[in-house]
C-alpha cells in the first residue's frame, strides 16, 4: 500500500477529484468527518490530510511515500523529493503586490524595503537577486493587510484569481514565478516502489 500526503486547502477539492478520475475513489464520508488518514475503496492507497507545508516533510522523511503540494511550497522549502509531475491544476502565480502607485522601485535602495510574506525564503531570493535590501515579516496568512495597515510596503504571495489584491485596492507589481499543483515522491521510494509510483504518476497525469 502506497501511502500519500495531500494538502488540505485550496487544492483538496480538486486532488480528489483528479485521484476519483484515476480509478482512486475513498470511501463517502461523513459531512462533519475530522478524520485526517483515510484509505481508498480498494486498499491499494492510504492518504494523509496534512496542511500543505507540511506535504514535502511527510514525504522526505518517507512517512509518505508521494504527496501532492503546490509549487509554491516546493520553492519555498527546497526539499529534497523528486518532483516528476505537473498536475496542471491549481494554477496561480507567486507575485510581488502592493498599492499601485507605490514609488517602491525608485526608493528601494534608500531604505529597506518591507515585504510581508508567508514566503520568506523565495522573497529573501528573488530581492537579494536584484540587490534590493528588504526586512521580511513574516505572516501566516490574510497577507494583504500588512500594506493596507502601514505593516509593509508590499506582499510576496500567491494570486488566482486576483480578487483578494482588488478587493483590498492592491495590484501585482511584478510577477516572480507561475504555481501549479505537483506531485512528489520519495527519493528512495522512487527506486525501491518503482512499479508502484510509476502506475500511481499514469493514473494521475493530465489528460494529453
Ligand atoms: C491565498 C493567497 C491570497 C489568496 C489569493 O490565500 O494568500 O490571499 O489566496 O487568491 P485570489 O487571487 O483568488 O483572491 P488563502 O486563501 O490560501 O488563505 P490565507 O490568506 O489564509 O493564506
């Protein structure tokens, strides 16, 4: 049996619908059902429910043998998996956002720069890369008020739609990277289950 870590969240919905596709159907749940390890009908796989940081850690410790997580939280961890598949759903783009008119361009080396971000790694990176000093605060989510609220001057973070940033009177400044839901597996799973991650990475490709 094939154990998977599966963000809960944003991608959830459509992770199981895409596993449903393959042939991978869990069993009904109740509505109010907390339970976070759940095995499909068949007893070919066992999923675990984790939130989507912790995906990679499941996986590169080998409590999971695969996982299904955002590119998102791949940059921004860097761990050590395989990461042999783009799903090609939950698709989104990791920006730099903030009030429209902000001169943050012009000012940046005169002052650091404050970014507020769930993303502190891929924001030191993408800053340090242009040379432009920045003092991270870190948040863990509602990121989009720290500019609002004279916190930061603008955010690192994710966009799908892009109604959050309106919503709030803010705008993408800069595009840093496109995101979309991957799967990954264990190194030494990827050898040892060969034959049963390569069948598990064939049933869950996008269609051609
Ligand atoms: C994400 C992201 C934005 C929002 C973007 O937050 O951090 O806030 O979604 O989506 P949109 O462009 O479609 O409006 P999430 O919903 O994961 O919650 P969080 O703010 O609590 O992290």
């Amino acid at each position: 049996m094939l154990t998977l870590a599966l963000a809960k969240g944003r991608l959830q919905e459509t992770t199981l619908a895409r596993l449903e596709q393959a042939g991978i159907v869990l069993p009904p749940e109740q509505p109010d059902s907390r339970r976070l390890v759940l095995n499909d009908v068949r007893g070919e796989y066992r999923f675990l429910l984790v939130k989507p940081g912790d995906v990679p850690i499941y996986v590169e410790h080998g409590i999971a043998q695969a996982g299904v997580c955002g590119r998102d939280v791949l940059l921004e961890q860097e761990p050590d998996v395989y990461e042999p598949l783009d799903l090609g759903f939950g698709c989104c783009r990791l920006v730099v956002a903030g009030f429209s008119d902000m001169p943050w361009r012009e000012a940046n080396h005169l002052s650091k720069l404050r970014v507020a971000t769930k993303y502190p790694r891929i924001t030191q990176r993408h800053f340090q890369a242009r040379a432009t000093p920045v003092e991270i605060i870190p948040l863990s989510g509602s990121v989009e008020l720290a500019p609002v609220l004279g916190l930061a001057d603008c955010i690192v973070d994710i966009v799908e739609t892009g109604r959050t940033l309106a919503e709030n009177g803010l705008a993408v400044l800069e595009d840093i990277a496109p995101v979309s839901a991957r799967c990954i597996v264990n190194r030494a799973a990827f050898h040892l289950a060969r034959h049963q991650v390569t069948r598990l990475l064939e049933q869950l490709a996008p269609p051609a």
